[in-house]
C-alpha cells in the first residue's frame, strides 16, 4: 500500500516534470540561458569584442541582437551553412532548446544596455 502509493507519487511528479519541459521547449528561457552562456563569454563577452586566443580576432557582438537572428545564425552553424570552424563546433553541441534560451538571453533588454 504504502509503496504503490509512493510510486503514484513520483509518477504525478514526472508527468508535471514532462509538462514544464515542454512547455518551456516553445519560447526561449532567458534565465536558462543565462546558465548557458558560460561557453560562449570567453568569445563573445569580451570588451571590443575581440578574443585573445589562439590569435586576436573579430566577434560579433551578440547582446542586444534579434532572438530570431541569434538562433537562425546557431542553426546555419550547426547545419553547415555558415562555415566559421569554432561555431560549427559550438553549435553543433547545441539543442534547439538551447539555442533559444541563449537567443533569449542575448535579447533581453539588459545585455542590449551591457552592450553598449
Ligand atoms: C572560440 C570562440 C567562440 C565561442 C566559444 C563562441 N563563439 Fe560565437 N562566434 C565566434 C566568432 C569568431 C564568430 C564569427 C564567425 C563568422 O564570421 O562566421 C561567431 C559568431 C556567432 C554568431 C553569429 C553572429 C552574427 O552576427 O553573425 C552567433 C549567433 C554566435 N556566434 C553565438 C554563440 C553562442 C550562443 C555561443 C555559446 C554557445 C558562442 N557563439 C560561442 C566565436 C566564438
């Protein structure tokens, strides 16, 4: 009794836990991607916008673009339409949903103002 009652449980739970996630799938999380970014500010969060390593090169400025834009430029990466070697490789690690949880986290009103 006890453990099937448990079990119910923890079958409510992930059935809650299944809906969040799918509705979360639909539109960028911008805190979410947030957590994200991590691996992308080494290039792409450098003032002048310019990485050090392995040599000194231009990057795009990211904050403040078109969420749409962020995620069709990841998507051309991953797919092989554009060709730049380290975003293919980045965005090839990418899901589409975090692709737009990055994409929102890059449009949101305060990275346009960190941007500028
Ligand atoms: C190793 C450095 C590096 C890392 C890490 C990196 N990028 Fe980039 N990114 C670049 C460079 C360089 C370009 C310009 C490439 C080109 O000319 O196509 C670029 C281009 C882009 C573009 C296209 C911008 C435009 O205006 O065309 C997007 C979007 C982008 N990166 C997103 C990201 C995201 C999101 C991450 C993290 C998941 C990330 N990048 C990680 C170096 C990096």
């Amino acid at each position: 009794m006890k453990i099937s009652r448990a079990i119910s449980i923890a079958a409510a739970c992930g059935l809650a836990a299944a809906a969040l996630s799918l509705s979360a799938a639909e539109a960028g999380d911008a805190a979410a991607g947030k957590g994200k970014n991590s691996m992308c500010i080494g290039c792409h969060g450098i003032g002048g916008y310019k990485t050090v390593f392995p040599e000194v090169y231009h990057v795009p400025k990211l904050g403040g673009q078109h969420a749409a834009y962020i995620v069709k430029a990841l998507q051309e990466y991953k797919a092989g339409n554009r060709s730049h070697p380290s975003m293919r490789a980045i965005a090839a690690g990418l899901s589409d949903k975090d692709m737009a949880d990055l994409a929102a986290y890059y449009a949101t009103d305060a990275m346009q103002s960190a941007a500028k």
